[in-house]
C-alpha cells in the first residue's frame, strides 16, 4: 500500500503532470492508496487558510476514493519509539511527520514524498519519491 504525503497530495491538486500520471498509474495497476489523518488535517488547514473553496471540493470528492488512516494505541507506540530514537540520535522532526511515519509503518506501507529529510532518519520507513522517478 502506498500512503501520499501532504506534499504529494499539493502538487497533485496545484496539477502536477508527474504526480497525477504517477497516481493514475498506481490506480491503473491496482495498487492501494492511502494518506494519513494527518495529511487530511495539513491539507485541509492550508486549503482554508488560502480560502480556496474549489480545491477543497476536490479534496473532499478525493478523500471519497481513498483510504484514510488514523491514530491508534499501535500507532502512538511506534511513533514513541521513533520519536525516542530520533532524539538519541540528534535528529528529531516534527511531530506530524513522526506520526504520519508511525502511520504507514504500523500498516506496511511506503510513503510517496518530496520530503525525503523529514523522513530519511526514520529506521524501516520505506519512502519514495516520485518527482525524483
């Protein structure tokens, strides 16, 4: 299962050519797409912030063809534990992103970002990035 990131999800509604061929193609070969509530929330707050009514009718027709993932007692374990590792090591982030990364890890998926530095200190988070591909 693959999980979209914030990011990916902006570029795909600002129209980005290689995101929305990525999507169709994942689509197209059955693969399972997910975001996180997380990404619902980020996405949602910056549609609103710009006062942009069209996008986020097309987020919310999006977020019908699509599953969403929340936090759980698994989730908040893992992230815990991301979150104590990270800061062993001098490399913490933001909450969110911990979060979002407990979230794909707790259901074996792989996370499609731009932000490849929030993530790449994550141990066993699979991440890729399709603007690279």
């Amino acid at each position: 299962m693959i999980f979209l990131d914030s990011d990916t999800l902006s570029y795909y509604f600002s129209g980005n050519k290689k995101i929305y061929d990525k999507i169709r193609e994942a689509i197209n070969n059955n693969e399972k797409m997910a975001i996180t509530a997380i990404n619902v929330y980020e996405i949602l707050k910056g549609f609103r912030w710009h006062k942009n009514k069209n996008k986020e009718l097309l987020f919310n027709n999006f977020l019908e063809n699509i599953l969403v993932f929340s936090i759980n007692d698994n989730v908040i374990d893992l992230a815990a534990d991301i979150y104590a590792n990270l800061r062993v090591n001098g490399k913490v982030v933001g909450d969110a992103d911990i979060l979002i990364a407990a979230i794909v890890m707790n259901n074996k998926g792989k996370l499609i970002t731009n932000n490849i530095k929030h993530y790449k200190n994550i141990k066993n988070l699979e991440v890729l990035n399709w603007l690279d591909e």
